[in-house]
C-alpha cells in the first residue's frame, strides 16, 4: 500500500446487476440494495465502501456516461501521483473533494470494461521495495487501528456504564446550571448543551435525542441508556426545572422511565407530551402530570421492532394549526421519506412523499413554505415548493425556527455504534432569505435543537397557539462569549 487511501468507490453502470455480481464474486463484497434517491447497491463492512449506481434510475443531468469516480481521503501525496499517472476518460459531473479516475492497470475488467488496477501499480518503486513498504504501512495502520480502538471502546464502555447505573438508580449527571446568554438548546448522543452563535456549554452528561419545552415554561428531554435497535427498555424522560427568568437551571428529575432506547423526537401537544418510538413504530402519549405513559398509538399498524425500525422508520411529529398532527417517516433509504398526516386519535388522513430522503423533522413555517424538513441525505432542508437551502456536504437534523433566525444542526454520517463521538456543527440562517449569518462548530453531532424560551415554530404548542415571534440579536450575538467559528 502507499501513504494513501480511498475513501469510497462509485460506479455509475448500465449493467448495474451483472456489474454487483461481478465484484461479489471477484472481490468477495456483499452489497446492500437501496433505492433512494436512485437505484444502487452499497457494499457491507467493506473498506473502502463500494457504491455501485444502476445509470438507468438516475435523472441524465446526474451522470451522462458509465464509468468510475474515486472518493478519496485528504493526503498530500495522492494528488500529486493521481495528476501525473491518471486521466479522466468517462464524462462525469465533478464532485467537491473528488477526482474521476480511470485505470487501466489490470488485465480483466468488469461487465462495463472498468479497469480498477491495485493502489501499488502507481508507485514506481521495485517490487521489493514495494512489498517493504506495504508491510510497514499495513503495521503502521494496523497499529493506530487497535490504539484507536482500544481508546473508543474503553470511552464508550464508561459512558455506557455510568448510563446505565444512572438509569438504574434514577441519577443525573448535572454539571452546570447557568446558561444565561444561551437563547438554544441541543441534544446530542454525547450531552446536551446550550448554545449561541459564539459558543456551547455542556449541561448534561449522558445520550439524548428528543428535547421540547413545555406548557410549564420548563424543558423536557429523552435521554437513552440502553443500545438502540435492541429490546431494552433504558430510555427515559428528564424535566429540568428553570428560573423564571430562564437563566438558570435549578433541579433536574426523572419523570418517566421504562421507555425503548431508541425513542426519537418528543413534544408536548397542549397539556400531553408525545413521545416518537421509533423502534416499535408507535406515539407514546404521557399524562399532564408527564409521570407516566398514558395511552399508545401504532398510526401504521402493528409491526415488529425489526419492521419500524428498518422500514418506515418513524422519527418526527408536530401538530399543524388545523388540528391535524403530522409525522414523519425517515423509510431508511429504502424509498423517498413520507409523511403521514392523522387525526387527533391517530388515525391516517392522508400521506404523502416529499423531496427528501433520510428525513428529519417537520416545522410549520408560516411563510410560503407550508412546511420545512431536513433532507438528511441530500444535506438540505426543503420545503413543498423544493430546496430552501443547501447545509452541505454533512446529514442535517434539528431545525429551531423563530422570525429571525433558523438554526439548523448537522453531523457526519456514521454507523451507530460510532455516532456518540462524531462531531457536527450548527448554521445560523436569516428566516426568509436563508443566507448564512454563522456557523460553528460543535463536539457532538447534533439529533435536535430548540429555543429556550420556547418562541419556536419547531414547537407544537407555540404554532397551534399562533403565538407572537419572540427574537432577541443581542441574545444570540452576545459578544461575551467566545467566537468559535463564525
């Protein structure tokens, strides 16, 4: 191997099925069927990751001949021998941080005459020389594998540890009470924070998904002490009491617990919160006490745990100003995401696709937009009239949304395991014109983000109470706080 890698390998083909079966067998990948937003196959625990794109499903403005494109991870050297040695030869649209290769440095080729050479053949060094230095870059990527292994799994076994005997012995890991100049809230997989523009600071300790505001004035999130997509039943509900002026935290409980790990979004619909589990498909409603679970709803009929959560895969809901509440279905690449409007018992009315896929939240805009949703694939936030604005490169989730500011969380995409360390960031766009006022990074990859005071279109309560905008720039520019990335 030389001092470079690659990070994915896409092919776009014609022959999309004799193409799958030809690596299949040849390289010994298995591949995964998907068909969002086209047709493709994605290969499984392979590196580097193989996406194999059927050419016919695609719209002709997304790749205009069969051929080759290479993702590639950032190093020095690969540019360099990448520029001199190879030759783009297939018309394919250009990708940010991608090069188009073509190789011809193997004898067989696959059903759409693609020449894919070993890395090595670039080199020009002996074979000798070539198999010296494979062997010690092989040891030397073997090597920071266990160390970053070891170090991950030791972190992860910790947290988990302290989650479950927190869950056990109905303990909160609080560890700061202040969050004046802090006009947001996130949760996150590894805390949750308050934020502005300038800055964060971490409140909790622990995983947590869903956080609302209640009737009450005060904040409510699900916290997860258990591993998703298992029959664990180590998610619960924390209430954390605020001053009246909304600076401070003074006490934080427990107020329902037993719930699945892998329950989504939460929020309060009048005097009741609802709670989105995703794994079993079903709403959870509390009683205006939030002290138990009251009544369940399965809006798409019975299913198993495996069927929710790899199949419709429910994550979202807000009540819409007409009564109706809407909810969002993420279909896990499977298809394009769905939502699924009901009545106040939870019975379909209607549903129907939108542009999105992978999708996260639904927020009623009042404005042109009838709705806004985060298309976690595409790394955008569309509404029913299209794209309203492009987040990126990385998987937006969490959209907080007043008459000035729309604050929008993102984070690479990760298997779940790794999702508790990742990083993400947080954009800040003026409401209507959707330019980009700040950005800044954050250590943990966003799952949802609200106002503290709770003037946020994101909330059920404040768009079915047609409540006056409340916005405050000097509250979320506060220039006490350090910059960190703007």
């Amino acid at each position: 191997m030389t001092d470079f890698s690659i990070g994915n390998i896409e092919l776009f083909s014609d022959k999309v099925d004799e193409t799958v079966a030809y690596y299949t067998k040849r390289l010994g990948v298995k591949f995964d069927e998907k068909q969002f937003p086209n047709r493709m196959f994605i290969s499984r625990d392979c590196e580097p990751m193989w996406i194999i794109h059927d050419k016919s499903s695609m719209t002709q403005s997304a790749v205009s001949e069969s051929g080759i494109r290479i993702g590639l991870v950032k190093d020095s050297e690969w540019h360099s021998v990448a520029e001199e040695q190879s030759v783009p030869t297939k018309n394919l649209v250009a990708v940010q941080g991608r090069h188009v290769l073509h190789r011809d440095m193997c004898e067989q080729s696959d059903p759409e005459g693609n020449r894919l050479g070993l890395l090595r053949e670039l080199s020009d060094l002996p074979q000798p020389k070539k198999n010296i230095r494979a062997l010690k870059n092989e040891l030397i990527r073997l090597g920071n594998f266990i160390g970053f292994a070891v170090n991950f799994y030791s972190r992860l076994h910790r947290a988990k540890a302290l989650d479950l005997y927190e869950h056990t012995y109905r303990k909160v890991s609080y560890l700061k009470g202040d969050i004046e100049g802090y006009p947001y809230i996130m949760a996150s997989r590894e805390g949750f924070y308050v934020l502005n523009a300038h800055g964060y600071k971490k409140v909790l300790r622990g995983s947590f998904y869903g956080v609302t505001v209640g009737p009450d004035g005060h904040l409510y999130c699900f916290q997860n002490a258990g591993v998703n997509h298992r029959k664990q039943n180590k998610g619960r509900i924390l209430k954390l009491e605020l001053n009246a002026e909304k600076t401070k935290i003074l006490r934080c409980s427990v107020c329902v617990s037993e719930l699945h790990a892998a329950c989504h979004q939460i929020d309060f619909i009048g005097d009741h919160l609802y709670i989105v589990d995703c794994q079993n498909g079903k709403i959870l409603r509390t009683d205006a006490a939030v002290s138990r679970i009251e009544e369940s709803f399965s809006p798409l009929g019975e299913m198993t745990q495996q069927e929710a959560f790899s199949g419709p895969h429910l994550n979202s809901l807000c009540a819409h100003p007409d009564g109706t509440i809407w909810l969002l279905l993420h279909n896990s690449g499977l298809k394009q995401s769905e939502i699924v409007v009901v009545d106040k018992l939870f019975q379909v009315q209607k549903r129907f696709f939108i542009d999105a896929g992978m999708a996260h939240n639904i927020v009623f805009s009042n404005d042109d937009n009838s709705y806004l949703v985060c298309d976690s694939f595409g790394g955008r936030v569309v509404s029913d009239k299209g794209e309203v604005f492009n987040v990126g490169s990385f998987m937006p989730r969490g959209i907080a949304l007043d008459n000035k500011y729309c604050v929008v969380g993102d984070s690479c995409f990760q298997t779940r395991v790794y999702r508790r360390y990742i990083p993400g960031h947080v954009h800040f766009y003026e409401t209507g014109t959707w330019k980009k006022v700040a950005e800044m990074s954050v250590p943990a990859a966003p799952t949802e983000i609200r106002r503290i005071d709770g003037q946020d279109q994101s909330l059920s309560n404040f768009v079915t109470n047609q409540q006056a905008y409340i916005s405050d720039d000097t509250e979320l520019f506060n220039s006490d706080y350090p910059q960190l990335n703007a």
